[in-house]
C-alpha cells in the first residue's frame, strides 16, 4: 500500500490548482495554460502545464495532477 500523500506533494498540488481558474474546466492544455496566464501564473507553473498533452480534456485539478505524473488521494490509499 503506497503512503498518504505528503504535506509537501498536498501543497504543490494546490499551489498548481490556485493558477487553474474554474472557467478553464473542463478544458485542454491550451484552455489551461490560457487561464494560468491570465491569473499571472509563475514560469514553473506554466511549463508544468505546456508538458500535458494537447488532445486531453480535463475536468478537475486532480485530473491536471495525474496526467503530470503526480499520485492522488485515491492513488494513494490503493
């Protein structure tokens, strides 16, 4: 069984999702880094995102997470 996620991997997923407006999901790559742009995002976060694929839809930040590589709550506990 995989460990809780960690308080750094819980902050760096909600650092991500605070440059993610609403408005940009469900949304592509292109939606997403669009509404990060507008919201001022950090160069970090913007590379971040330009490395999703371009012909996914994404319905929430959890979604945005994994597709980066990162584990979930649900991943976690499995």
């Amino acid at each position: 069984m995989e460990p809780e996620l960690t308080h750094a991997e819980i902050e760096a997923r909600s650092r991500l999702g605070r440059f993610i407006p609403l408005a940009s999901l469900p949304g592509d790559r292109d939606d997403l880094v669009a509404g990060a742009t507008d919201l001022n995002a950090p160069d970090d976060v913007l590379a971040e995102l330009e490395r999703l694929p371009e012909d996914e839809l994404f319905e929430t930040v959890s979604e945005v997470w994994a597709a980066l590589g990162h584990r979930n709550e649900d991943a976690a506990r499995r």
